[in-house]
C-alpha cells in the first residue's frame, strides 16, 4: 500500500490574536497581506507552514499565555524545523530578544510598527535568519477590507499610541506616542466597508477622545464623528473606543446627541475612586474630575451607558481606598464594569514600587467590585423590561442557537427568537425578561 500524504498547493498560516479590539484589527491586517501573497489560514498550529502569534502586553498573564503557547510548539518545530514561529504586537516590542532566549525556536519577533511588512520578514527567516524588527515607522493602513471575521461589523484604527505615562501602564512604551490618521483617509476606508456589507464601524484609540489634536488641524473626535455620520449613508451605528475623562468636551457630546447614528455607549475608564490613588497613577483628574467628565455627556445624551475600567491592588491602595471605589461605583450608576487585578510592568514608574498588595487581596477586592456591579446592571436591566429598544443583529446567540442576539444603540445585549436570518438589520424588540448581562425579548 502506498502511503498518501496530503500536500497542500498553498503555504498556510495559524494565527491567533491576545488582548484588545486594536490587537484583533491589526492581526486580520497581518492576515489580509499574507492572503495577497497567497496564504491559506488553518485553525491549529500542526497544519501551518507559519504560526504566529499577535501579542498583548498590559498584564502579566498575557505574556505569561503566550510563553505557554510557544512551549507547546517545542516539539512540533523539533519534527518540522522548516515551520516558522513568529511574535507579533506588543509583547514583542516589550521583551524584543528576550523571546529568542526564552524561546530558541522562535524565528521572527515584530514590534507594533512593523506588522505590514509580515510577507517581507517572512522572506527574510526562510533565507535561514532569524529576524527581529521592531523600529518605529509610519504606518501605511494598507487594508484588505474583505479579511475580517463579521460580515455586518468592522473596527477602524483611527489613531495609534498614547502619550498619557499612567504609571501602570506599558502600552506608550509598546504603541508609541499618538498619531492621527485624516478624517479624509478614515472616511474612505467606512466607505469601502459600507460597500462590502459593513453596517457597524466602530473607530478604536487609547484615547480616542484626544483623536486628531496631534494634528493640529482642528481635526477633533467630534469632526470624525459628524463626517462618517454626513457622508458615508447605510451604516447603521458609529462607536467608538476608549476614552479619557481629561477630554470629555461639550463638542463631543453634541457631536454624539445630534447624530442618532452614534452609539450612546461610552467607555470611560476611571481606574480608581481614591485621589491619592489616581494621582499615584497620573491619571490626570480628580474623582470630581471625572464625576464633571460624566455630568458632560449625561446633560446632553440621557440615559447614556456609561461603562469603565477599575484596577485593584494598586501599590499602596489601601481598604479604605478601595471602598472608595466602591462608593463611587455605586454613586454614578455605571452600565458595566472592567475589573482589572494590578499587574507590575516592568519599565513603567509604579514598578519599582513592586506589587505590596497580596495576591488574595486583589482578588477579593475584584470580587467585591464586580458582584457591586452585577447588583446595578441587574436592577438597571429589570427596569427595561416590558420597554420597546431597537436592536442591531450581529448573529445567533452563543449560549442558545434557536435564537439571534444583538445590541442597542446603548451597547445593550439582546437576545430573541426569530424565524430567519436578520444579520446586520435593525429590529425592534419588546423586552420580556433579563439577567444582569443579558436582556431577553421578541420581535414586535
Ligand atoms: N487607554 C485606555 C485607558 O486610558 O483607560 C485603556 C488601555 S488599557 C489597554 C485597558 C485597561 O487595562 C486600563 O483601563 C486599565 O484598567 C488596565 N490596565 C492597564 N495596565 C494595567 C496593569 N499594569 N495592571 C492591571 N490593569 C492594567
Ligand atoms: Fe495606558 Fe493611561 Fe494611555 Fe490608557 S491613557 S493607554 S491607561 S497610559
């Protein structure tokens, strides 16, 4: 008998992404130029020519995931040395060689600058070099729109980097400082979405409220927001992500209560409900600050969803601290709450302050924050029920595939029957129960 091995006509890719939305946009990038020089992706690391990984780097476990990963592909490049193994994104511009030394058999490393120029440096390790590129360059947005995992929806990257120096935070040190890309180039790239079937664009920043003002052009969130509203007709709903309580304006709010398309979710990180605290972090605002922030957009937008991210065990947050958190958690009636443990990176200012807080402690203090905001969603969602919302469908429900799920213009997730596929069409649905995550209806 002979023995018949598969071969494949074209080189195939594994890729998997970690961390946020702007991760998830710049790996299907990754993927749309590979596609172009002929790539075939497969879901499992065994089946590839290439696996790469595209990285995250705000906490530990992250990076801590993605050393796990490349231990388990020891053995598979030890049979197969002709495969190439590749990190990609921030974790990569934050640990550079020192990928290399902990994992000999990786062969290429590509910072956040670097990533459109994948099918180059892939030629570059097949001529036998290990690579490593992570100088900072302009990037092109070269995009292959088509490479993306939903049809109705599509993330823009409006702008990169963040020049705020929180002193948790490494994402200025992975992303670089702030760069705005034109409302001109951002209108265009919603347009061609549109065309390809794009109901949903949402546009991601660090602080995607000081959008454009490293311009200098008078380029503002606001402009962005009413353009893509005026000129790109058929898209159904406008978000965008995240922002930063220093640069709540009366413009943005106008720009979003005016304009029905804009979605009416904000996320607001405010990190923690202590003063000394958010100084500690150089957040930049006081909790009166941010409770001013909030009053901003909620005089002119009411009933906005107002979500945020908290950090507990910061160095030196004490219980008190912490139940000032609490306090304020529960005094701005938030729609949802990103709880995040304190993760020491290294090279950020709060490192050499090391990491006081047992590890217990944090995730009491976790725990407590997010059973507080599962109360408040919960009895926000039960005054909802037996209201009417309009609801954007993205697909069937995960949890139950006899029915759709989709969101409110408040980000607001809904889930009903219906007899056939609504993808990407806005319905109207009248509410009949909920969790605190989730509302339950049927169409009207
Ligand atoms: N640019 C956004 C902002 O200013 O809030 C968010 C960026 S960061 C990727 C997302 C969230 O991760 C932050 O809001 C913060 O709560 C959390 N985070 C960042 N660094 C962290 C660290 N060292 N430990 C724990 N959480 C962290
Ligand atoms: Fe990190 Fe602060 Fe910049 Fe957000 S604003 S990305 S938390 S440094």
């Amino acid at each position: 008998m002979t023995e018949v091995t598969q071969v494949r006509a074209r080189p195939t890719v594994f890729l998997e992404d970690m961390g946020c939305q702007m991760n998830r946009l710049d790996s299907e990038l990754v993927l749309g130029k590979l596609k172009r020089e002929g790539f075939e992706r497969v879901d499992q690391p065994a089946d590839a020519d290439v696996v790469l990984y595209y990285t995250c780097s705000v906490r530990e476990h992250a990076e801590d995931k993605v050393y796990g990963r490349l231990g388990t592909l020891r053995r598979l490049k030890e049979e197969r040395p002709e495969m190439v193994i590749g990190v990609m994104g921030c974790m990569a511009q934050n640990h550079k060689d020192l990928i290399f030394k902990r994992a000999p058999h990786v062969d290429l490393v590509v910072g956040t600058s670097r990533f459109e120029d994948v099918a180059e440096l892939l030629d570059e390790v097949k001529h036998g070099e290990r690579v490593m590129a992570l100088d900072r360059k302009d990037l092109a947005f070269d995009r292959d729109i088509s490479v993306r995992p939903r049809r109705d929806q599509a993330f823009i990257t409006a702008m990169r980097g963040c020049n705020k120096f929180c002193t948790f935070c490494i994402v200025p040190f992975t992303q670089g400082r702030e760069r705005s890309r034109s409302v001109t180039e951002l209108v265009k790239e919603a347009k061609q979405l549109r065309d390809d079937g794009v109901v949903e664009i949402t546009l991601l920043g660090q602080r995607i409220d000081t959008y454009g003002l490293d311009r200098q052009d008078g380029t503002t969130l606001a402009v962005l927001l009413e353009r893509l509203h005026e000129d790109v007709s058929g898209l159904e709903r406008i978000s965008y992500l995240t922002s930063h309580p220093n640069h709540m304006s009366d413009e943005l709010a106008r720009a979003v209560a005016d304009h029905p398309r804009v979605s009416r979710y904000l996320h607001l990180p405010v990190q923690s409900g202590s003063d000394r605290v958010l100084q500690e972090m150089n957040r930049g605002y006081t909790v009166d600050d941010y409770r001013r922030a909030v009053d901003v957009m909620r005089n002119r937008i009411p009933d906005l969803s107002l979500a945020t991210d908290w950090i507990v065990g910061f160095p030196g947050e004490t219980e008190a601290e912490f139940d000032q958190s609490v306090d304020l958690l529960r005094e701005l009636d938030f729609h949802g709450s990103f709880v995040f443990k304190y993760s020491p990176r290294a090279g950020t200012r709060a490192f050499d302050r090391g990491d006081p807080v047992p590890r217990d402690e944090k995730a009491r203090r976790n725990q407590v924050l997010l059973e507080e905001q599962k109360q408040i969603s919960l009895r926000k969602n039960r005054a909802r029920v037996g209201s009417e919302v309009d609801v954007l469908v993205e697909g069937i429900s995960k949890r139950n595939s006899a029915k759709w799920t989709g969101r409110t213009d408040r980000n607001l997730i809904v889930c009903f029957p219906a007899g056939k596929d609504l993808t990407g069409r806005l319905v109207r649905v009248r509410l009949t129960d909920c969790t605190a995550l989730t509302l339950f209806g049927e169409l009207v």
